[in-house]
C-alpha cells in the first residue's frame, strides 16, 4: 500500500509541475519510405494514429503516443487495433496467430521481445501477406523502427518504475546509442528488468459419471523474481557506394528468473478426499545468440536490388528446479522431494537471398529462395526422495531425452502489375519442402520421419472505384508448423496429477483465407472467411492414472472464421482518435479427442484509442478495448476488457519525456472459458500483471542530423518456433 501512496505522490508532482513549466512543442517526426530508409520531415499538425494500405494493411502510429509507454513490445502489441496478445501467442481477430518481421526482415521471438519499445516508429498489421512473407503464420506484423542516423551521434535513455497490488514493484532500464560518421554506423542497445512479475491460474476438472466421479480445483501461481532479464546488441554498416551496403549484426539476450510456483490441488472422488501442495523453487537460466551478416546491392537505375543474408542462431538453457510436495489422503500425510533438471540447446542456421526487378515504373517481379537447419537437443532428469538432502533417484516416468533435426527449403515469386490507373493486382506463389527427423525415449524408445511439399498460391486485387472509393480482395494460404517445445515430450511438473507436455504426432496447420475490404473517407471496411485444417490448440487429457491431466498441444479436424470489421478515425487540433468495431463467428469440429459439441455464438469486439493534445502543456491519452464472449463449438472463451489512461509531458525542448501510466485501471484482462473432452468439464481462469501503475522518464541526446540507417537483420522462421 505504501507504494501505492509514494507513486501517486509522483502523479500529484508530475501534474504539478506540468502546470507550471513550458516547453516547445515538438515539430518533427519521422517516417519509413518503401526502401525501409528511415528520413525526416517537418509535421506541421498532430499526425495521424492509423493508415490503412490498399491490400487491407494498417500502420499504426507508436512514437509519442500512449503504445510508446509499454515495457515491452509484447504489451505493446496487446494495445495495438484487432491484434490479441495473450498465452504466449499474438494473434490478429479474424485471421490467428501472427509472425513478427522488424523493418521487413523476419525475425525470432527472443529478439522480437528485446527490441526498445521507445525506438519503435509504427507497426505495420499485414493481414493478406503475399509470397515474399514466409509461408508460417496466419498474418505478418512488421514493427518499424524509428532509429539509426546518418552523420553524427544520438541515444536515449529511459527509466520505468512499475507498481502491481498483483504482482509487486519492478524496473526496467534501457539504453541505446548510434554512432555514425562517413560510411561506417554503429549502433548498440543494452536493456536491463529487475524485480516480481506474476501468473495466477485457477482449474477445475469435474467428471459428473456416477462410476468415476472426480473434481479437482487447482490453483498454480508462478510469482517470479527477475534476477537478471537483460538483452543487448550491436550492429555495423559500411556503406560500399551509393547502391550497396553490408551489415554486421549481434544480438542476444539472458533470463535469470528466480522465485517459485506454488500449486494446490484438490481432489474428491468416489475414494477419497486428498490435497496436494507443491512448491518449486525456480532457478532458470536461459542465454540466446543471434549473428546476421547482410549484403544489399541495387543493380539497375530502374531500383532492382539483390539482397542476400545468413544467419545463426544458438539458444541454451538450463532449469535446476527444487520440488517440495505435500499431500494429505484421508488424514494420512505425505511427502516427497524431487529435483527437475534439464539441459536444452538449440542451433539454427539459415541462408536466403532475395532479388527484385523492376520491369517498369508499375511491373515488379520478386523472386526469392531460402534454406534453413534447426537441430535441438534436450535432456530432461527427474530425480525423486522421500528425504529432502539425500537418497535421490532418477524417475523414468518423468524423465527423457529428446533430439530434433528439420531441414526447410523455400522458394518464391511475387508478380506485381496494373492493368490502368484504377485497377492492380499482385500474383504469386511459395513453394516449401521439409524434412525432419523426431527422436524420444519418453513412453519408450520413439522415432518420427517425415518429408513433405506444399505450395502455397496468393492472389490480391485493387481497384479505385472513386478518388475516395477503394475496394480490394484477397486469397492466401498459409501454413503454422508447430513450435519445436509442442513437439518435445519433456513433462513439466506441476503436481502429482497434473504435468505439461509436448507432442510429437502434432501436424502443421493449413490455412486457407479470402477477404474482400473498402476504405472509403476514412471508413475501412474488411469482410472474410478463414478456412483451417488440422488447426493447433490445447486441452487439458486424461492421462494413464484415474486422477492425472496432462497439458499438451493437439490438433483439431478444422475450423471456419467469418468475420466483418469497421474502422473509423477522426483527427483536430487537439484530439486524435481511432475507433475499432469487429464481429467474428468460429465454429470448429473434432472427432478424435471426444469433445462435446455446443453453441457457436459470435464474438463481438470494440477498440478505441485518444489523445488529447493540450499545446505547451501536455498529452492525455485513453485506450480501451473490449472482447466479448465467445463460443466456438469445441468450448466457450469469456470476455475480457481493458482501460489505460495516461499523461505525458517534455521538458527542455523535448530532451526529458516524462510519462505517467494507469493499464488496465478495473483489472479485467484476464483469459477463462470452459470445455467438455473426454467425459471431463474443464473451467479455466487465468489472471496477468496487467493492472498497475508505472512512470517512465526518457532523456534523448546527441547531435543527429538525418535519419538514414538501413536496419537490415534476418532472423528467421524457425527461431520463432523456439519459444
């Protein structure tokens, strides 16, 4: 509660001293043209929040606005329109998940989740991606960075202090610096998390049958301590002439989390009446390595360019986790102690090369190939006593080795053409080969193989009706390969009847996806069907002991989407806003796994984003979004909202930024909903560190005069799967 009191005595000085000081409004901004060079212009007014793309694109502006203040670009992207960040995924409503590119280029999660939200100009939401975009993923969020100068020096530095009743207190510290003098730049970037973060997960499991009647209520809170979240960075560039560049780049970074997952589990059956208590004292470290190295040539006057890039990628980590288990069966105690063990690595290189021709000022021809090798290895010990300092002993049941070798070869073309003023369109079509090969010792000695093709054909039209009037319509397939950990049958532990696991018969998700839109005065208008097969999800199964669930990746028969969308922005002197309404309508069909059929009811959901400008004083910005219920079939999601409301201050001609932030004010954020599978009702409410406040003070310096650094990395589709 205290601090609580200290930080809105910091909101009460921050108000007060906004009231009192003057500064110069900011004057400039900058802008990314097709190249992905970064240049600046003079804004003579406040600019826009949204920009929808003809083929059904939105950019959405981040730099001084409310998005800027998130600690990560995983919230970041959880405020940005029709884009849904939770469990671990990020999905765009309509299409599903979601691939991550920066500046254009593909790149991992783990770098994904280190890039400085304060360099971030807009993100690009790509909802019908064409060929060039890797055949992984539903859709394509490509975030743009606003960084990187010419001649001369600039950097930042910022502070966040965070406040959660939830969760605690933490801090966030980054810094980046750009160094630029004739053809060399350097830029580098260092960024430092400290402090409690927290998940809180209620379960009930109830089988009604009079002849196996059971009910569980779990409760697992992971309440982690970060003991050294960091990532850092560096790149080079030396510009050969005009026409080509080369790039060196390193990234990387470290998960020290500390803390404890604590779970109880009660059960009621036919028998007995038992409680379960488990605590696991979390000592994880886990250190990722990315190296890219980039050249880029333009071989003709009329733009065409070669580009060509490899990259590798090294994951290592390592869990050395102590479990102190409690039960309670009828009166009767028990104990026992186990230790959870494991060693993981992962090495992926990739080489590609891309070329684009410009036939003439409205013909481009793209052509691209890439080749890609992930090899995994992992070791998973379990060692079980009943005496907590000694007599250890390796439990089979638990324990496993685990090997994975993928090989990914690619191939694409993109046509892009005009038939008059008023009408284009774009043809293209990717090409992918895989090979892998699956090994395990979990459940017995295991070996899975298995080679196969697929082509993947997309089509987008554009016609301008009127000089206001733009229609457009789209086919793409897709597909989703699953993420290497969904594969991998290692056991996480979290009580004696309930572990997470993964599975080595999952199959790739297809998708096919059409979509017909209009924007019109600022109206953007977007109707489609997504149509998926085998699409990937997760439920709690029974397992081989009367009262254990296992966790695990499964796939489905299908699954049809339908849903229309309606956006609208306004823009004055003063007041900036982008209002979102969405309906969507999913029914999916198993008959593998014995769900239980019912209702299919739409999904509705509203957004809205303000800023309200008061000139020489400060910006007061509110966000809120809302996501209804929704009912699929196979089980029904609840709904979840959230409201954000912040103010935001510069100081010395805009050198100091001073923000202050209230998220997710009545705490709604949350994911629960409930299914029928195997005689089994599953009801499931998980709760996030969403609600807190958080001031965030940001100093930029240096003697920048042109923004031009062509941020170039290739980090690919593989990496993404190793989350």
């Amino acid at each position: 509660m205290r601090s609580l009191v200290t930080l809105s005595s910091c909101f009460l000085f921050f108000c007060s001293i906004t009231s009192k000081a003057q500064s110069k409004p900011t004057n400039q901004d900058k802008v990314l043209n097709q190249s992905d060079e970064l240049k600046e212009v003079v804004i003579k007014s406040q600019p826009s929040l949204l920009k929808h793309g003809a083929n059904g694109s939105v950019e959405v502006l981040v730099a001084n606005t409310l998005l800027s203040t998130s600690s990560s670009v995983t919230e970041l992207l959880g405020r940005v329109p029709n884009v849904i960040a939770a469990d671990g995924q990020i999905s765009v409503l309509g299409k599903g998940e979601a691939i991550i590119y920066l500046n254009g280029i593909l790149i991992n999660y783990e770098r994904f989740a280190a890039i400085p939200v304060s360099q971030i100009l807009k993100i690009e939401v790509v909802s019908n991606p064409s060929s060039k975009y890797d055949a992984e993923g539903k859709a394509v969020i490509n975030i743009i960075t606003k960084k990187n100068i010419e001649n001369g020096i600039m950097g930042t530095a910022s502070q966040q202090i965070t406040v959660s009743e939830f969760a605690g207190t933490s801090t966030n510290t980054l810094l980046d610096f750009n160094y630029t003098k004739g053809k060399f730049s350097f830029i580098t970037n260092y960024g430092l998390q400290l402090g409690k973060g927290r998940e809180l997960l209620y379960t009930t499991r109830t089988r009604s049958n009079t002849d196996e009647y059971l009910q569980s209520k779990l409760t697992t809170d992971w309440q982690r301590q970060f003991n050294n979240y960091s990532n850092f960075g560096f790149g080079l560039q030396y510009t050969i002439s005009d026409k080509q560049y080369i790039t060196l780049g390193y990234s990387g970074n470290v998960a020290d989390l500390g803390g404890a997952v604590k779970s109880r589990n009660a059960i009621t059956n036919n028998s007995s009446n038992s409680l379960y208590s488990t605590n696991i004292s979390k000592n994880d470290v886990l250190l990722n390595q990315f190296i890219n190295l980039n050249y880029n040539v333009v071989t003709d006057d009329q733009g065409s360019s070669l580009f060509v890039a490899t990259q590798y990628s090294n994951y290592n980590g390592n869990v050395d986790d102590f479990i102190d288990e409690n039960g309670l069966v009828d009166s009767f105690l028990t104990e026992k102690y186990l230790k959870n063990i494991v060693e993981n690595t992962t090495n992926i290189t990739s080489l590609q090369s891309d070329f684009t021709k410009k036939i003439d000022e409205d013909t481009t021809l793209e052509m691209g190939a890439k080749f890609s090798r992930a090899a995994i290895n992992s070791k998973t010990n379990f060692l079980v006593s009943k005496v907590k300092e000694s007599d250890f002993e390796v439990d089979t049941g638990l324990s496993s080795d685990f090997k994975y070798d993928e090989e990914i070869g690619a191939a694409y073309f993109s046509y892009l053409s005009s038939l008059s003023e008023k009408f284009s369109y774009s043809l293209g079509a990717r090409g992918e080969w895989t090979n892998y090969d699956l090994r395990t010792n979990a459940n017995g000695n295991q070996e899975f193989k298995k080679s196969y093709a697929n082509f993947f054909p997309n089509v987008l039209l554009n016609v301008n009706v009127l000089d206001e009037l733009k229609v457009h319509a789209s086919y793409v397939s897709r597909i989703t390969r699953p993420r290497y950990q969904s594969l991998n049958p290692f056991v996480i532990y979290q009580d004696p009847f309930t572990t997470i696991e993964g599975n080595p018969n999952l199959l790739p998700e297809k998708i096919h996806a059409f979509e017909i839109g209009a924007f019109y005065r600022k109206f953007d208008f977007k109707i489609g069907y997504t149509h998926r097969i085998d699409p990937i999800s997760g439920a709690a199964l029974r397992g081989e002991k009367p009262n254990s669930y296992i966790l695990r990746s499964i796939n489905f028969d299908r699954e049809n989407t339908f849903f229309t969308s309606l956006s609208r922005s306004f823009k004055n002197k003063i007041w900036s806003s982008v209002n979102t309404v969405s309906v969507s309508y999913s029914k999916a069909v198993d008959h593998k796994y014995s769900y239980e059929f019912g209702a299919v009811k739409p999904q509705l959901y509203l957004y809205s984003n303000n800023t309200f400008t008061i000139p020489n004083l400060f910006k007061i910005q509110l966000l809120a979004w809302y996501l209804g219920d929704r009912s699929y079939g196979l089980g029904h999601d609840d709904d979840r909202s959230t409201v954000t409301i912040g103010i935001e201050r510069n100081f010395f001609d805009d050198a100091l930024k001073l923000n202050f932030t209230a998220n997710d004010i009545f705490h709604k954020f949350r994911t629960s909903g409930n299914y029928n599978v195997g005689q089994t009702e599953i009801y499931y409410h998980r709760t996030y560190t969403t609600n807190y406040f958080r001031l965030v003070a940001t100093y930029t310096f240096g003697n920048s005069k042109k923004q031009a650094f062509k941020k170039l990395k290739t980090e690919e589709v593989e990496n993404n799967r190793a989350r």
